[in-house]
C-alpha cells in the first residue's frame, strides 16, 4: 500500500536427517511463519519482523534444527529497523534477536539467544553500486549463563543487478 507494506510466509517441509554413518537421525516435518510489516513516513521508513518455526534451526534453514535425539528445536524472533534516507544516502540501525529453545536432551552449553545492532550507512555511488559501511554488536548466550560478544566493523560495495 501507499506509505508501506505488510507482508507474510509459511514454511513446512518433510526432513529426513541421517548422520555421517548414513543412519536416519530425525524424521519430522519442519514448519515456519513470519510477518513482517514496513511504513514510511517520508525520508523515514520503520520496519518490523517477527518469525516462529519448529525444526527450522536458527542462524539460517536447518542449522541446529533438532537435538542429537533428532527432537526438532523451536525457534522465534524478530527485527526492528529504521533506515533514513538523506539524497543518495541512507543511514540506518537495526536490532534483532533469534531465540532456539533446547530440548530437553540438550546440554545446557547450547546457544539458545543470539541478538544483534548494527549501525550502517550506505551511498549510491552509481546506478546498482552502493558503498557500505556498517559496524555491529554480536552477543550469543547459552541456557548455562554463558556469553560472548563480537564487535565488528565493515566495508565495501554492493552491485545490484
């Protein structure tokens, strides 16, 4: 619609995992929604993210989705951005967090939240060639109190084609 947008997915897939010794492991069907929705006030635009899954993982499809009993893993989370837009030039900062629920036969030194900020600016050098640059706060804890934090610091270019 005029000003924004709102826009929905479902996920379901049948997975059959096996191990290195080629032996079945999981047998379950993987499920996911999202609903993401986006308005923009001007130069301004705020987005906002939200998914929910079931043997889907968490950093990315099928990474971590089930414990080493082939039990799938929930997971959830959600993003928050804002990006403004200043000629050829957008700056923007965004936080989201991604949650993965332990199973009952995971140790507790498995990750369970990962969450992330990043501050970035991007210019339209050329038609489909923007310049980034983008610094982020990486956290990720375990259910046993765990934690480390990653800072990092970004740059180059991006080709739109």
């Amino acid at each position: 619609f005029d000003g924004g947008f709102v826009s929905t997915s479902f996920l379901t897939q049948k997975v059959d995992a096996v191990d290195t010794t080629k032996t079945l492991t999981a047998d379950y069907t993987a499920t996911g929604i999202d609903l993401t929705g986006q308005i923009n006030f001007g130069n301004l635009a705020l987005t906002g993210s939200y998914y929910q899954a079931k043997g889907l993982g968490q950093y990315s499809i099928f990474i971590d989705p089930v414990d080493a009993m082939g039990e799938e893993r929930d997971s959830d989370g959600f993003l928050v951005q804002a990006m403004y837009t200043a000629g050829k030039t957008r700056f923007g900062v965004n936080y989201g967090v991604s949650n993965l629920d332990n199973t009952a036969n995971d140790p507790t030194t498995t990750l369970d939240e990962k969450n992330k900020i990043t501050f970035g600016v991007y210019h339209q050098l050329a038609k489909g060639l923007t310049w980034t640059t983008e610094a982020s706060r990486v956290t990720a804890k375990n259910s046993a109190g765990g934690e480390i934090e990653n800072d990092v610091l970004n740059t180059g270019l991006i080709f739109f084609f």
